[in-house]
C-alpha cells in the first residue's frame, strides 16, 4: 500500500476508511448537484483518495482540480454520518496540490497576491481607505484609536465598491449607538481564510501575528466582523499560534442585536416590505448564528421575514466560497443561480444576508437570471431604518 503522507501529517489517514459510503454528503453538495458525476461529489472524492491510497489511482493534475471544485460550505460534514470533518480534509488534500505543485492558476494567483499585496485582489493598504471617502470627517479619528470595540472590514468590504454601503452602515451604526470603536483603516490586512482554503496553513500564521499584534495594542476587548469567514479564521488563531486568543469575537448581527436588545438603536415604521434571510454556510453552520439577524429584522417595524427552504444549519452555499467563485466562475454562478431561485419562490422582494461573499454572489446571479431582487446585508437594512437622532445621522451613510 502506497499510503500517502500528507494524511498522516494532519491525523486525517484514516477517513477514506471510516466512510459508510452512505452517500448523504453528495446529497448535500451543491456542485455534484451541478455537475452530477460522482467523482465531483465528496464521497467520490473520498473514494479517489482510497484507490490513490491503495496504488490504483494518481494524485495528478485531474484530481488536484476537482479538489479546488469544492465550496467548503462544511454542508458535507454537518451530514456526515461517520462525523468525519469533511472540510478539514478538504483542506488538508489542498496543501497537498500546493505542495505537489498543481494549484489551479486563479488560486495561486490569490496567494501571490496575499503574499504581495496582503489582500486577495492583488490592491495594495491605500486602498483600504476608499471606502471612507465620503464620511472622512466622522471616521478619520477612528482609525488605530484606542478603543475596547474594534471593527474588522475584510478584505472584500475594504477594496469592493459594490460593498463599500456595507461598511458606511455599519459606521452609521456605531455612531448611532454611540459606540467606542475603532477601525484600521490601511493598517488592516487579510485575515488569511484563503490561505487556508488554498492548504498554506502556515501562511496563516503571519498574518494572525500581525492582526493580533495591532489589536492588543490598541486595548481591544471585541471584535466585530463583516465577513463570517473573517471570524472563522479569527477563532482558529489561538490553533495556528498556539495560545490562547482571548477576544470576544462577534458577528455584525450579534453585534448589533446587543445594541437592539441595550436600547441604543431605535427604529421607525418602514414602508412594508417582505424580505427573506439567507444565512451563509459559515454563520450558520460553523458559527451557529441564525438568530441574531432575525431577531433584529423582527424589531423593525414594517419589515417581515419569510423564510427560504432550505435554511439555518441546512442552507444551500451562494457558490462563492472556498475559491470556488476564482477557481471555476461559472459553477460558481451557477449555484448562486440554484440559491437565487430558493428566494425568488418565496413571497419576498429582497434577500438580507451577512456575508460579503453572498452579496456579491447574488448580485451576479441576479444579472446571469434576470431575477430582480435587491440584496442588502444586514448593515444596511439596519442604517436605513433607524430613527433620526442627533448622533451620527443621515451623514454617516
Ligand atoms: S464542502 Fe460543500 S461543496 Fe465541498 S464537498 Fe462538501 S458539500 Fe460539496
Ligand atoms: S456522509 Fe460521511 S459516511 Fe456517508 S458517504 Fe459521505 S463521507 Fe461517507
């Protein structure tokens, strides 16, 4: 037996066995739902890597690949029977095709850009600063202040225009509620999540010494995250640099719905809208927040969510996540597409979310169906609604 060392090195040589072969993954997996060939499913998978395991198959070019057509949406391991950590795998065989030298172009090109730039879009730290263009005047003194609330962008909230109202919102927000806050401004890098998804688990090191070292220095206690895959990679710090990572670490909706539940946000009757909440495969399957975000769309009044089938812990992935949506754009679409019509059979003329991945995602799959919904984050539903007051106000969005 040809057993292959990667496995070993990460205590994962034992999963292609555990596997009944019950098949529940791949009825979960939304690209063998696309593309319908076991071998792109994960207990196909599963099975390629026993034969390669066992001297009868090849570790080449053609399975390096259909490694990379995966979302990482953890759908796969949330069914798993055996409780094998799918993802985990996932991952790990991606080192694997690192370190054999078949990345896929995109995904290398993402961690060349990681490594030159300290983004994923190949930007560079000014940058980071478009976003506050046209509120300069309130964010310009929060920028590296000592603060106990930090808030973390990302890098696709930084350096995407379509999603810069995003972090205006949640400024809008926090000015709003009064908030102690600080933000990074051109100081903040990549959280390294596609370091992780691209196998270069030490990668991921660096970037956790840099982050950590710029929040403890300005007194932070919590930590607030547009992006879910941010905070997953946040949580994991502590694993990468072993030691203890004691910062609260908190969604925008959980966030916010503090603020709700504390008083400090008030909002006003809205003209009615029916609205459907998509939950991200991170927040809620790895993160567990389902709640929070409907709590908050319940608070505002005239506002009424109606739920997506499926949702929560069994939702279906926008396809944008793990690069997938560099690695193959088109499958990438195509299962935002599949997810897009899950809202469009609903009653409801907008999709709330809290990932930037699916926001984008959706605004692309509404241009590939011609489904017309408006897709907001959280944020913004939230900044819209609220109650004028002194603090902050219309200026801050
Ligand atoms: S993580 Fe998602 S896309 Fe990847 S194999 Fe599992 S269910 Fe399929
Ligand atoms: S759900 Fe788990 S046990 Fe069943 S086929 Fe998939 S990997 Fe194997």
């Amino acid at each position: 037996m040809t057993k292959m060392d990667f496995l070993e090195r990460y205590g994962q040589e034992d999963e292609p066995y555990v596997c009944a072969s019950c098949g529940n993954c791949t009825l979960v997996c939304p690209v063998f739902r696309e593309l319908k060939w076991e071998s792109y499913g994960p207990r196909g998978k599963l099975h390629i890597v026993k034969s390669i395991i066992e001297g009868e198959g090849e570790f080449g070019e053609d399975f390096a690949h259909k490694i990379f057509l995966c979302n990482l949406c953890e759908h796969c391991t949330s069914v798993c029977t055996t409780g094998i950590s799918l993802d985990r795998f996932w991952e790990v065989a991606r080192a694997e095709v690192r370190q054999r030298g078949l990345m896929p172009k995109p995904a290398q090109f993402v961690l060349d850009s990681l490594k030159a730039r300290g983004d994923i879009m190949w930007m560079g730290s000014a940058d980071r600063l478009l976003w506050m263009e046209d509120i300069e005047a309130i964010v310009k003194d929060r920028v590296m202040k000592s603060a106990k609330v930090a808030y973390f962008l990302g890098c696709n909230v930084s350096l995407k225009s379509q999603l810069h109202d995003v972090a205006r919102s949640m400024v809008k927000i926090m000015e709003y509620a009064e908030v102690d806050y600080t933000i990074l401004g051109d100081k903040e890098i990549c959280c390294g999540a596609p370091l992780g998804w691209a196998g270069n688990f030490e990668g991921i090191n660096e970037m956790a010494e840099k982050n950590l070292e710029l929040i403890h220095s300005l007194g932070v206690e919590t930590v607030v995250f547009s992006c879910p895959s941010c905070i997953q990679t946040w949580s994991e710090y502590s694993r990468y640099l072993k030691e203890e990572n004691d910062l609260e670490l908190l969604t925008t909706s959980q966030y916010i719905n503090r603020l709700v539940r504390e008083g400090r946000l008030k909002f006003d009757e809205q003209p009615m809208v029916t609205v459907t909440y998509h939950d991200s495969c991170i927040s809620a399957r790895v993160l567990k927040v389902t709640e929070e975000p409907r709590e908050i769309i319940e608070d505002i009044p005239g506002v009424y969510n109606v739920e997506m089938t499926p949702s929560r812990q069994s939702t279906r992935c926008c396809g944008a996540h793990g690069l997938l949506d560099v690695v193959d754009p088109v499958l990438s679409s195509r299962i935002a597409e599949m997810r897009l019509r899950d809202a469009t059979v609903t009653p409801a003329s907008r999709i709330i979310t809290e990932c930037p991945r699916c926001i984008l995602a959706f605004d692309l799959a509404k241009f590939t169906t011609g489904y017309d919904m408006k897709v907001q984050d959280i944020t913004q539903i939230v900044a819209e609604s609220l109650s004028p007051n002194d603090v902050g106000g219309d200026e801050a969005k």
